[in-house]
C-alpha cells in the first residue's frame, strides 16, 4: 500500500476544489428543489446522492490525500453531503403532504349527497306469483318441467286428444307458425306457439318413460286475443302433472286444496264442477271460495263482491284425471298407471289475489305498476 503523498495538494484535484464542491452542493439542491413529483424527486436522489453521483466521486478521492489536506476536504465534502441530504429530506416531506392534501380532496366523499337517485329494478309479478306457485309443488317433490313456446302441432293437440277438427286448431284460436291445420292437413303436424301448457304433459310422459312422473309447469302461452282490459293474446299458465299408480279424483282435489291454503290462507277451499277437456276424462272446472269475500256476499246484498260477483267461487282453471287416450299416446300403460292434471291462468289469479283490474297493466311494463310489488325475489 502506497503511503499518503504528502506534497499533494487537493487544490490540484480539480472535484476538490472547493468551489467545484459548491457547484456540485447546489446542483443537486436546485434539482430537488425543480422536482415537482415524488417520482422526478426519486430520480434527482439517485443522480445527486446515489454511489455515482458526483459528491460520492469526489468522496471517493479523499482517501488518497495528505492528512491535512484529506481533513480539509471531508469536511467541506461532508458537509456538502449533509445539506444535500437535509435538502432532499425536506422536499421528500414537502411533496408528500402535497400528494396527501391532494388524495385527500380527490377521494373525498361527501356524505350529504343524495344517494343512488337510480330505482332498483323490481321482478315482474307474474313471475314471482308464477314461482311461488310452482315452490307449492316443488315442496311437496314435484319437479319444474319447461317446454318450448314454439310446439309442434302434435304435441299442443293431436297427444292431447284434440281431434282434427277441434275448433281450438282454427286460425281464429291459434297462431300457426307453419303447416297444417287438423282434418285440413292429411295427417301432417304443423308448428304452432303453444295455446297452454298441456303439451309439457306429453313431453313430460314420453321423456320420463316411467312413472311416477310429478312435474309443474309454468309457461308463457298464446292465443290469437286482442289485447283489452280482460284479454291478452301473450299470457301465462301453470300446469300440473300427477302420473302414479293408484291415483284418483280425491288426490287431485286434496291437492287442489292445499294449493289455494298456501296461496291464499288457511281457510281456503276448491270445489269441482263437471266440464269436457279432451285430454282429461272425467274433467272439471275448479273454483275457489272468492278470496275477497270469502263468500259472505252471497244473498247478501248489502254487501256485494265485485271481484267473484256475488257468486261466493272464482273460477281458477280446469283439471280432470288424464285421459287414458293422452297416456297411450305417451307409451304409459293406462292399465297400470292413472293421472290427474290440472291448468289456469296465472294472470287471472293474479288479479283477483292483488285487486288488479285490467289485464293491461300486467303487459305494459309500466313501472308504476310494477313497484308496489316491491323487490320479492
Ligand atoms: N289446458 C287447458 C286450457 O288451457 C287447461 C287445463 C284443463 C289444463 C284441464 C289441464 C286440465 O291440465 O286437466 O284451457
């Protein structure tokens, strides 16, 4: 190791010198002080205080120097570096409450403000209603069937029982999509947008092969209605499907029963009058006691009922046992098996259940009409 050279003189070290220390002193002070972000101030330490900036290269020189001369220069070196570091610590700070002052006026968030002015949206009626119909059976092991709106003729008719010239299949009754038309149509099946939601019966039956078959369908249907106060040519229904052994009409009035009970109160109850459906044998036409009055209009004239018209029953739909011409067509062995199956309209329900007057407002998606139905999901 060389020992210190002692005729050297750090005024001849030109990063000595002492005003090039000051130069080098106040460069990096005006670069901190020019540096208007945290990021340019972290790239202006690097350059003035990093390992080669130039103080730390003029540092680095010292150590070759005479004693003297080697104390002189630390000291002026050091405290170059001390007001280097004092200066960037200050404009470290500085800046910092700059950016916190600003965060904390950029995400302020004003608690008077009215909040979300937007409505939230509400599920339409129908389709509530129509799954708290359906959750009835589900609860008793039903299972939710689905079929499609655009039906083969077949299906909507023909499985159905309806013969080729049932009135139902006439244009004035049905939207045909395609094809023919019953007695008209040589035997060949049209497509039609399904008139109920019977035909999931016999999709049901021919998928499911075997019974026990238990399924409830709810499904938008259509007919070739104009659209008035108590019509809509768009409207929706849910059908019932039991397909058991041992099955009889007193099953599908127990279930008739516990049906309008969950929906409507405790006290509720169908009765069973005789009508014709040509899928069901025998069929009928079920009512309810009149969920306004509860019956206690009837013959009492001080106290009419709009909603049944002072009959004491509303008619809910029809029902029957499946005919076991609907079951043969089906693959299902009437011998063994025997059904019941039941129908209605679940806006009519809907109506009489919430005092709704015209059919109208269930189509229209006028929110007024909507919101008081509130967010029941
Ligand atoms: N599909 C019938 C209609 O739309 C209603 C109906 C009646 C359904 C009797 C049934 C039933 O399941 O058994 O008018």
């Amino acid at each position: 190791m060389s020992a210190p050279n002692k005729s050297y003189d750090p005024v001849e070290v030109e990063a000595l010198k002492p005003e090039e220390i000051e130069r080098m002193r106040d460069e990096a002070l005006a670069a901190f002080a020019a540096a208007d972000t945290l990021d340019a101030l972290q790239e202006a330490k690097v350059a003035h205080t990093g390992g080669t900036s130039p103080l730390a290269l003029a540092n680095r020189e010292i150590g070759a120097l005479p004693p003297q001369a080697k104390a002189e220069a630390g000291k002026r070196v050091g405290m170059a570096r001390g007001a280097v570091s004092k200066a960037l610590a200050a404009r470290q700070a500085e800046l910092e409450a700059e950016r916190d002052a600003r965060v904390l006026v950029e995400e302020a968030v004003d608690v008077t403000l009215p909040h979300d002015r937007t409505p939230a949206g509400a599920r339409h009626p129908l389709t509530t209603f129509m799954e708290r119909v359906a959750d009835v059976f589900v609860a008793m092991g039903y299972e939710v069937a689905e079929g499609p709106e655009v039906e083969a003729e077949w299906f909507n008719f023909d499985a159905l029982n309806f013969t080729p010239d049932h009135p139902a299949r006439q244009m004035q009754d049905t939207f045909f999509v395609q094809g023919p038309q019953g007695a008209d149509a040589g035997g060949e099946s049209g497509v039609v947008l399904r008139t109920h939601t019977s035909p999931v019966q016999a999709r049901a039956l021919l998928e499911r092969r075997e019974p026990p078959v238990y399924i409830v369908c709810p499904g938008r249907v259509y007919r070739t209605d104009e659209l008035d106060a108590t019509h809509t040519p768009v409207f929706h229904q849910i059908e019932l499907l039991a397909v058991d052994e041992g099955l009889t009409m007193a099953d599908l009035k127990g279930t008739l029963d516990h049906m309008v009970q969950a929906l409507f109160g405790a006290d509720m109850k169908t009765r069973l009058r005789p009508n014709y459906f040509p899928f069901t044998e025998p069929s009928a036409e079920m009512d309810m006691v009149c969920y306004v009055c509860r019956g206690e209009s009837v013959g009492n004239p001080d106290r009419p009922c709009r909603t049944c018209g002072s009959e004491g029953w509303i008619e809910l739909g029809g029902c029957g046992m499946v005919n076991p011409k609907v079951l043969t067509a089906c693959g299902v062995d009437p011998q063994k098996y025997s059904g019941f199956a039941f129908g209605f309209g679940i806006e009519r329900m809907l109506m009489f259940r919430h005092n709704v007057e015209d059919m109208r407002d269930m189509v229209e998606g006028d929110v007024r009409f909507t919101r008081p139905f509130g967010m029941e999901i």
